[in-house]
C-alpha cells in the first residue's frame, strides 16, 4: 500500500490526518496484513503503476482517470468520505465562480496532481507546488492570487496555521471524489477489497471515527449536486466536507 505523501495532511513519518485515518481501518482485522509505505506523492503514484500487487492510499478511481491514468485493471474500496475541489482567494478576496474567472490569474496547483489537465485552458499561469502548508502560505501572502485545494484538506492546513480558511465558491466545483483505496484487479486484491469494505462499514459506525471526520468538517449532507465536470453522479446522503457554520449535524448518529 502506497501513500500519497503531501505534506501536513499526510506525512512520511506516519502523521496526520490521512495516516490516522488508514491506521484506525488497518487496526482490527487488517493488522499486520498491510505493507504500508508512504512516500512523495508522485513517487507513490509510480511504484503503484509499476506493481500489479500493489494499492494507492488515498486515491479513487475517478481521480486516476480525470489525470488521464485510466488503465485498465483497477478495483476501488468503499469511500471514506466525499473529498471536493475547489479554487480558493485570500479570505478577503472573491472567489472565482467560473474557469473564465481565472484569466489572467496566477494559481497554485500541487505538483503531479491533475489540476494541471483540469486547468489547461482557463488561462491561467499554474505554479506547481511540492507541499500543501507552503501552498497556503504562498495564497496568504500574495505570492499566487488562486490556488487548487481540497477539502477537508485545506481546511486542516489553515487551521494548523493559525489563520482566516481562505474564501472559496462552494457552488464552483472542481471535482468531487469518494476518497478510499485503488489495487490492481488481482484475485488477493479483490479479496482484500472485500475485507477492506466490511472494516469500512464497521468503522464508519463508530464514535471514535464519526467525532474524527467531524473535527475535519466531514458530516452527513443530502442532494449533493454532480460536479462539473461530471466525474462524480448526484447521489444521495454521503459524509463530505461542509464549511463550519453552514454544518448539518449527521442524520443517523446524534
């Protein structure tokens, strides 16, 4: 199991919020049958292509093949949580509702990610950026007028900094993705996937796991609509991101 090592959110040492998360899924009935290895991002994304026992942490399929990664032969677990993506301004700066609104603009994508195929187009001058928090900073102190993010991750960054959560257009969706695990079709694969899926069910049941995704902005929501660029279907209630302040508690569980 490879992991997408990013910065703050996921480092290498086995830190933050991603590595929580797959420790807590890998605790009970998965222990010590996962190599877990996480490193740099595109590191990771290479060593997984050239391995057909290998998996991608966090990752999902509809993400690989936006990036143009659509080879044939993958299987995907059940989602975490919804993750969205998003251009984001300064907090006193509007957000951009539109790809023509980043004309003319300088926007911090993360290096490897396929927001430089997403962005192709739109005019605007991409800086690739090796680390999530210097993305931030380079946002909050006018280095780049826009950056690429995700969520819940950049809402874990600006915390961490200590500042204002930088000013997004919740309506203006990049993609929107079900964040889980992504193997290589092979018969002790799909085996494992089908293991991974029952501990996904029966952690997502938990306080422990529920109060987790909650600290992250992560709650229960309903009529979420399908993102642009139609990666994504409109489905029905699922734990994603929602901005705090704009909070519904989750349906099921409170």
């Amino acid at each position: 199991m490879y992991g997408t090592v990013w910065g703050h959110t996921l480092e290498q040492d086995g830190s933050g919020f991603y590595n929580e998360l797959f420790s807590a899924l890998t605790s009970e009935g998965l222990n010590g049958q996962v190599d877990y290895k996480p490193m740099p991002y595109r590191r990771a994304r290479t060593q997984f292509k050239a391995s057909r026992s290998a998996c991608l942490y966090p990752s999902a399929l509809s993400v690989l093949k936006a990036g143009g990664d659509d080879q044939p032969g993958l299987l995907e677990s059940q989602s975490l949580f919804q993750a969205q993506e998003h251009i984001f301004t300064r907090p006193d700066s509007q957000p951009p509702r539109s790809l023509a609104d980043l004309r003319g603009k300088t926007v911090a994508i993360p290096t490897g990610s396929i927001m430089a195929k997403i962005l192709k187009g739109s005019g605007a001058r991409l800086i690739t950026v090796h680390d999530e928090t210097a993305k931030a900073q380079m946002l909050m102190t006018g280095r780049v007028d826009m950056m690429a993010g995700m969520l819940p991750n950049e809402h874990l960054i600006f915390a961490s900094l200590g500042t204002h959560m930088a000013a997004y257009d919740e309506d203006f969706t990049l993609l929107e993705a079900g964040i889980g695990v992504v193997c290589h079709d092979t018969p002790e694969n799909r085996s494992f996937i089908r293991t991974l899926d029952d501990r996904i069910k029966s952690l997502q049941q938990t306080s422990a796991f529920r109060e987790k995704l909650s600290e992250a902005g992560i709650m229960e929501t309903s009529g979420i609509e399908a993102s642009l660029n139609g990666i994504t279907p409109a489905a029905g209630p699922r734990l994603r991101f929602v901005h705090p302040g704009r909070r519904s508690p989750f349906s099921n569980i409170r």
